[in-house]
C-alpha cells in the first residue's frame, strides 16, 4: 500500500533513518540533478551518510553539482530516495533492477504513477527543489551556498527562469532563501539561460527571414520544411520548443508553426497570448490542447498545409 | 538642508500628510512608472487623496499601470514625491518648472544628485519598486492585485526578469510578495520579455549569419557596418545593449561587438563570462570597463578594426 507523506512527514521519516542513497531520473534536467543534491547534501549536514547514485546520463550542465557526492551502487542498508521521478520508466536503465527497492518517492509531476511505498507528491509544486527545499527546512537544514545553488538550479531551470505560468510565490520565496544563502544567482542566470546553441540561433535566424504576417503583423505563420532543418544541421534540442519563438516577434498575438516531420507528415503548434485561442485554431485539423498552446497533426504536404492554416487563422480572428 | 530618511521615517511622513502628487522620470521605464503607480494606489487604500502627475512620454507598454491615476496639474498644497528620478535633469520638461517644490524623493541610483529637501535612497535595492513596496508595507498597506503589479512591473524590468547582477534575496522576496497578492506574473512576464522587435530579431539574424568564431567558439567577434544597420531600417531601440547578443552563443566566453557610427568611427564592446578578462581587451584601445563588460572607441575603418581586435583576442586569451 501506497502511503502519501506530508513534508512534515517526510521531515520526521528521513530525520529517523541514516544512510542514504538518492535516485534521478534519465535525461537529466535541472531539476532532478538539483534536487537530489540538494538533498544529499541537506543530509549530509545533519551529520548522516548520504550518495548521489551516479546517473552517467547527466550532462556537463548540471554534473558539477553531482561532484563528490555521488557512488556507483547501493549499499545494504541504504535507504532509497528518487527525486523528480514521475514513474518507474523515467528510471534511467542502470537503475531498473532497484524498482521495488525504492522507500521514498520526492515529486512534482501530477499525473506520475506511483511506484514507491512512500511518497511525498505535490503537483501544485513549480519545481521538486523547491519540495526538497520545504522538507530539508523542517528538518533544521540551515542552507549553505551548495545547497542553495542546488534549490536554485532545480527552481529556476523547471520556470524558464521564472517566466513560466507554472511560477508561484512559493517560487520566488524559494528564490529568495537561495539568493540570501548565497547562491550565485547571476553567474548561475547566465549559464542556464542567456545561451543559446549556434544551430537553434541559425534555426531562429531562419525563421525571422521566411515568416508570414497577417493582419498588420498580430498574426504570425511559419512553415519549416524538412530540407531546412537538414541544411543548417539542427539537432532535436536545437528545435526543442521552437514554436514558442514566432509569438515572441513583437506585436504577434497568435502564431502558428509547421514543422516537416522525417515521413512528411506536418506538425502544427499554435500559441497565443491571453485573448486569443490556438486550440480553436488546432481543433481545425482535430487537434487540441489549451487557449494559449495547442497542437494538431496535418496530413498535407507543408506548402498546402500552410496555407490552410492561414486561412483558418483569417476565419477565426477577425 | 537635504534630510535622508530611512523606510520607517518615510512611511511615517507620507502617514501624516494627504494629497500627493508623484512625480515619474523622462523616457519612463516600467520602474519609474511602477513606482508612481503602486505608490499612488497605496496611499489611496489608506483613504488619501493622490495622483500620478500625467507624464506624456509614457510608451503604450506601461500606461495601462497609470490608467485612472493621473492629473494634469499639482494642486495647491499638495505634497509631491518623485519616484525613480535619479537628477533633476531626469524630470520631464513639462516637470521642470516644479523642481524645488519637490518634497521627497524615492531612489534607488547610488550616483544621484540631491535635489528635495527629504530623500529615501537606497542604492543597494535593485530597484525603485521594491523601496515603495518596503515603505507601503511600513504604512500598514494590504496589496491588492493592482499595487502588486505595479510593483512586480518594476522590479522585474529593472532586473530584466531577475537575470541581471543587481537581483537580490530581497528582489525575489518583493516579487513572491506580488505573486501571493495576486499579480499576473506569468502574463506580465510574456508582454515584457518574451517579445522582441521584428528589426531586432533581423539584427540578431545577420549576427548569426556574419559571426566569427575564434578558439573552437569561445571567442567570437563581429563587426556591423553602418550600411547593414541602414539596409535592415533597425532604431536605435533595436540595437539596444546588442553587444550582449554575441556572447549569448553557446560555448562563447568572450565575445567583441563592434558597431560603425554614422561618423565611421568604430565602438568596440567587449562581454565576458566569468573567468575573462573584458577589461583587458577593451584597454588595449583605450578604452576600460569591468571584468564582464567593457567597451573603447576604435579609428580605424571597421573591417582593420575587427582584425586588431581578433589579434588582441588571441594575444590576451591563450
């Protein structure tokens, strides 16, 4: 039986053992890596034994602040802790075998499965630093510059720095224990955010140079073809939330953008400022999603697909 | 005689008085505007008379935060507060004719010049926002959403989203503040940073396109003729701190902008991560800065001025 934990809970579970082995999740991001230092070291402060299970999926972005607090493997007698996990396929392969080993699960994500007998969820949470960060408090932790760049990298990385709707005052209170610890706020801003890849700024540049406004530029279309995407050599992270950069053109209320997948067959994702509704536009072409961001498939060529969706823009906003 | 005043004498000031008049700075930015707006809409709640005094130079970007607030004229016995206004010489020229009749001024610019009889400046906060936020809380004000916006308007832009050096601990703690009360952080957010100008997403472009990497891409120099600014019809607004832009690229450290004047005579401003040396650069051509930043004026045609600054580059940046 699943038993759901409070933070005050969790405090009083992790306070009562010692010897401690942390688990993230594959493909890395911010957060997980945050948290889970976050944690190890909370721990390690209160004078117990704690590891960063060694997660050779994490990056050069993030790795530095696994550094020195990871191991390779369990020990008898650890206890098993997963931070920003939402389910057991989110477990990178090397820690497969440890699935119903697992005593705490630390999470964020709303529709996770559950996987561990104890688990501490709150999807009202923007980031799992900042649940790591309420529980390392009720267990006396007083923060150090470590571990509240570890809490600042999770929350800020999990917001778009803040930007997005997921940021509560919560968020920014996190923020403010960070910055107040001793985190480097700035260095860490720049390094997570004001740097892009040379391929998604080609692929931007690209998009500036071929994109369609309507409507005395409040609408924005933009068709990538597959051919483009091969020239300039962009990697999937490089496209990684591209439709999001057309409304960012100053004056663009609701932009649509079409991406060539490998087959031909075209993606659509619209996205809107409060106002104005892309899942009206995506319902079109029997896609869906929410008043700001939608997405639908198109079974056309790109050029003829384009050109339908500017006309279901035209009909919808007048 | 100039009298500095803390955040408690201040609030215990305006306490005693009714009937204001605030005062916003030239070219008004969302602090000047914010700080006018919450301050007025603060001593409103307490039951006071006050107006932001009309400023005509408020862009459509901010005058929704002045909507309902403004008068065109001081009253006879009104008390008026500038908010922002680092010198006299800030003031609008429709406001001149009030200097010396200015009470007190809220401030945030360390370098500022005196010029009311009563000043709360306090150049450690990151902006002007966040001391009329501290001031209003003094006076036993309860923010609504409205107060909460105008200040989160402030503090965010004068922080450019928290990501600038001057982002505190107490910065953040405004901004949860604004967000407990209810301001719109997410759709402030998209109207404030995730645009751009079509000019200057074109000038960002042709830096992509013209970019010379030097050292596996960790330094990166580009020069911007006069002609390229004139065929792209960029302002002025659109090249705005553009010598940041380079150094965005991923894996760059150190990053030299150079821009051709009207004149023909060349700026070089130099942006670098931590760990490089923009100074050095920068004094190489006489000119000076900061570790980070730094710039030099450079008279030599701009196609000889970027190949000395290449060669400087790579004698100072083994």
């Amino acid at each position: 039986m699943m038993k759901k934990l409070t933070r005050t809970e969790t405090a009083a579970y992790l306070l009562e053992r010692d010897h401690f082995c942390i688990l993230s999740h594959c493909r890395p991001d911010g957060d997980t890596v945050g948290s889970s230092a976050a944690l190890c070291l909370g721990l390690r402060s209160l004078g117990k034994t704690a590891h960063v299970l060694f997660n050779e999926e994490v990056t050069e972005r993030f790795a530095w602040l696994h550094e020195g607090l990871t191991k390779a493997q369990p020990e008898e007698g650890d206890t098993l802790v997963s931070t920003d996990v939402a389910a057991p396929g989110m477990l990178p392969q090397a820690f497969q075998p440890l699935l119903g080993k697992i005593a705490l699960r630390i999470d964020h994500h709303g529709s996770a499965t559950s996987f561990t007998e104890l688990e501490l969820v709150d999807s009202a949470s923007a980031s799992c630093a900042e649940l790591v960060w309420d529980v390392l408090k009720e267990m006396g932790v007083k923060a150090d510059p470590a571990i509240a760049e570890a809490v600042y990298v999770g929350t800020s990385t999990d917001t778009g720095c803040f930007r997005y709707a997921n940021t509560t005052a919560h968020t920014f209170q996190t923020a403010a224990d960070c910055a107040a610890a001793g985190a480097r706020v700035f260095e860490l801003n720049q390094t997570l955010f004001e740097t892009n890849s040379l391929g998604r700024l080609k692929m931007q540049a690209w998009i500036v140079d071929h994109i369609h406004m309507l409507r005395c530029g409040s609408m924005a279309v933009c068709a990538i073809p597959r051919s483009v995407e091969e020239e300039l050599g962009v990697t999937e992270d490089d496209m990684d939330n591209i439709s999001s950069f057309p409304r960012t053109v100053a004056g663009v209320c609701i932009a649509a953008t079409l991406r060539e997948a490998k087959d031909g067959h075209v993606k659509l994702s619209v996205r809107a400022v409060p106002g104005y509704d892309a899942a009206k536009i995506a319902a079109k072409f029997g896609g869906g999603g929410h008043k700001g961001a939608a997405g639908a498939g198109i079974d056309l060529p790109i050029a003829e697909a384009e050109q339908a969706v500017e006309a279901a823009l035209l009909e919808e906003c007048p």
